[in-house]
C-alpha cells in the first residue's frame, strides 16, 4: 500500500493508504472515534488477495492525520469533506464505502452532502443514524466517567503533544498484543481530546439535522448492509436496527458472539459477509 498525505479543506493534514489493484471497484474504510486505518488491517488483507482496491485513512483527530485545537474543526462534515477530497485526489470510482461506529456516521453524512458522487454500495458496522448516548453517557459510560472525559480533554497536560509517540499505534490484532502495555497504560489519554471533540459535535449535528439523516437513508438508491453485534454495549444492535425501519431494502446481518470490536475480533468473518454482499450487488447491478 502507499502511504500519502493530504492538504485538507481548511489546511489539517490527512494521513492516508491506497492500493490500486487490477479490480477498479475500491473499498473505502473509515474507522470508529479513537481508532486508526490499522484496525482494518485484516479486512485490506482480505479484499487485496481477492484484486479489490483500498483506501483508507485516519480521522482528524486520530492516528498520523493532524489533531486540530479548534472544536469547530471537528464537526462531522468536515470528516465526510476530508473523505471527498481523498476520493477526488485519488480519482476513485467506483467505491464502496465501510464505516464502523462513528465512521458508519461520517459515511451518512457523506451520502448526505455528496449525492453527485455516491458510493456504489454502503456497509454500516455498528453505526445508527441517531446518538446512541445520553449527553452525560458517552459511549455509554458512566456519568462520573464522562465528566472525568470532558476535564480530561480540556487540560493541555493530555494533548497528544505529550505522547507523539503514539500516533501510528497499531491497533490491529497482532499490534495489541506487542503494544499491550502501551495500550493500556496511554493509549486511551492520548486521544482524548479528538474523542470528546467529535462526539459532542455528533450529538450536536444529529439532534438538527435527525429528518434529513433519515431522508438519506430512506431514500439511498444503493444497497446498504448493516452489521451489528449482539452484545455491543457502546451501539446495541436496536440502534442499528433503526436504519433497517427506514430502508427495508438494507440487508442486515447479526453477529451473535461480538462486542463493539466485532471488525477486529472477528475480522475473517466480516469480511466473508462483506463480501457476499458486494459480489450479490454487482451481480444484482447487471440485471
């Protein structure tokens, strides 16, 4: 895979990787809040060795992209308007786009403001189109914890200046394992801020816009599969089920042993799902 870099829309440096196979069709993965390209690193394998193309990348905020100060800077247009620029850099058509969590949002919102450029097909894992969290809930933690997150995040003690370090951790299975006492101890201060910033801004951008996110899904002239797991506590699986009522044509596909992780702890299976359904598309696309 090459390893790029780009410029975005208001000068914030997004860290990429793309590989062009022999297959044209491309899948683009956008990772959750906290996350980085390298949790998807089994699934590239996967759609690589089959002759797909891949991109991904690293949310503002996360990983090698920059971590803006601004909190206006990390309102969920401007993830889905870092997406567009790659696409548009990378001349990539036709793609499919796979989100998990935060990034199934930031693939909504990108349906949302970018129907000229629409992805040939739509893979949700363990999104919604609503806030799953009470506002003093993130990711379904306690309301003690979410205050300690918020204090946490405005303190310059805990910006990711102080652990530059752990920008490119590996999150990927086989990273966990080496990194474990890394992870453990740092990784979840060093983004902290870039998690807090971009949930408020979620909830925020979801409590307006809530009819037309729903418009979008209803209305998406693609096909759509949605992944849930059974016991997600942080988006349970009636979340996702949500984008089902609106789009009865969406596929939906429950995995009955996984967590919120479901794309690392279950990695070959995701894909095999994923690739079912691609393949059901493109051949239902020739009829």
């Amino acid at each position: 895979m090459v390893e790029k870099n780009l410029s975005s829309f208001d000068g914030t440096k997004i860290y990429y990787r793309v590989e062009k196979n022999k297959n044209p069709h491309t899948l683009v993965f956008l990772h959750g809040v906290g996350g980085n390209w390298t949790v998807w690193k089994k699934e590239l394998q996967y759609f690589q060795k089959r002759g797909y193309s891949t991109l991904v990348f690293d949310l503002r905020g996360h990983g090698l992209s920059d971590a803006p100060d601004d909190l206006s800077k990390y309102r969920l247009y401007s993830f889905s308007r870092d997406l567009h620029n790659i696409l548009n850099k990378e001349k990539i058509d036709p793609f499919t786009l796979v989100g998990h969590s935060l990034g199934g949002g930031v693939a909504i919102n990108y349906c949302m403001r970018y129907k000229k450029k629409l992805p040939v097909s739509l893979v949700l894992v363990e999104s919604s189109t609503t806030f799953p969290f009470k506002h003093n809930r993130l990711l379904n933690l306690g309301t003690y914890m979410t205050e300690f997150l918020r204090f946490v995040s405005s303190h310059k003690l805990t910006s990711r200046e102080h652990f530059f370090h752990l920008k490119d951790i590996d999150l990927s299975f086989t990273g966990m394992k080496e990194n474990l006492k890394i992870i453990s101890h740092l990784l979840h201060i060093t983004p902290i801020r870039s998690v807090v910033k971009a949930l408020d801004n979620l909830e925020n951008f979801v409590f307006k816009n809530h009819k037309r996110i729903d418009l979008t899904m209803k209305n998406f002239p693609s096909p759509i599969l949605l992944i849930a797991g059974r016991l997600d506590e942080v988006i349970p699986p009636k979340y996702v089920r949500l984008v089902k009522k609106l789009n009865n044509n969406a596929k939906y596909h429950l995995f009955r042993n996984a967590g919120h992780k479901v794309i690392m702890d279950q990695a070959d299976q995701v894909s095999h799902v994923i690739h079912n359904f691609i393949k059901e598309s493109l051949e239902n696309a020739k009829k």
